[in-house]
C-alpha cells in the first residue's frame, strides 16, 4: 500500500496540468500508469498500424528528384527515429544498404566504386562522402553548361526566290 501512494504521488507530480486532469480520479498507480501510456503510446493497435505505415515508408523510400543528399537524409533519419521510438529497429548496415537502394541512376557510378565499404561505412559516414560526390557532381554539372557555347551564322542563299534568312547554329 505504502509503494502504491508513493508511486501514485510521483505519476500526480510528473504529467502537465492537462493530463493531470486524466488521471486526478485514478485509485491505484497501474491505473495512473496505463492512462498515461495509452495517451503517450496509444493502444497496441494504434502503435502496431504506426509501424506498419512507417515501414511502408521504409521500404518505399527513395530520393526525391530536385532534393539535396541532406533533405533526404532528414526524411530517412525522420522515418527510422520514428519506428525506433515504437520499438522498430533497423541494423547500421541495413540503413545504409536501403539508402545505396534510394539513389537515382545517376550515382550508379558511385554506388558501384564503394558497394565493397558498405559493411565498413557508418551511417553518418555514408552521409559525408554522398554529400561530397553532391557537391563535386554539382560542380561538374556547371563546368559542362560553361563549356556547351554556341555561335550563331547568318546563312544567306545564292537564289532570290525567297527572302527568308536561315541560322545555323554551331556548339563550341
């Protein structure tokens, strides 16, 4: 009886004056306590369809085009803390796997020159050298748009048929 009051009178002293008003009517501390966890965890139902969406989202993930390595890794870490939190929980490995799988054909090059490191390569670290290829890919990507010139010729025609003047256009 004596454990019960004082595990009570912390349960009383712990939740915000809101939930407080759930649980003041409350005999017994394991009545406190499963008040406290169904408005926290929610039923088992309701954690059990949480997880089964979040691994949906799991499974589905990919990068989104027009999105940076860091946005997507944002979404990814949001998914996998979330199902964590419901008890969920996905190995350093398989997190980095899922994420080599959720990259667009254009780091194909990369994803072939390190799929030997993948058992090595921490998640965070994974994150580091996506973020530098980004960044080098990015570069490129400018350097080659520098480099696509053109120069434009006016074109005239022996005949006086028409009086139409044609371009031709040439890539430097």
């Amino acid at each position: 009886m004596e454990v019960n009051v004082r595990v009570m009178n912390t349960l009383f002293c712990a939740p915000c004056p809101e939930e407080f008003n759930w649980v003041c009517t409350c005999k017994i501390a394991k009545e406190i306590w499963d008040k406290l966890e169904t408005t926290h965890k929610s039923t088992k139902h309701v954690k059990e369809m949480k997880i089964n969406l979040l691994i949906h989202d799991y499974e589905l993930f990919s990068m989104k085009e027009n999105k940076s390595m860091k946005e997507m890794f944002t979404r990814f870490n949001d998914i996998v803390t979330d199902l964590e939190s419901l008890g969920k929980a996905y190995t350093n490995g398989e997190k980095v796997r899922k994420i080599w799988r959720s990259l667009p054909r254009v780091w194909d090059s990369k994803v072939t020159t390190e799929v030997k490191y993948l058992d090595d390569l921490s998640f965070d670290n994974l994150l580091g050298s996506l973020m530098i290829y980004e960044i080098m890919m990015k570069r490129d990507d400018v350097d080659d748009t520098k480099k696509m010139r053109g120069v434009a010729f006016k074109v005239e025609k022996e005949s006086q048929d028409s009086d139409d003047d044609d371009f031709v256009m040439l890539a430097t």
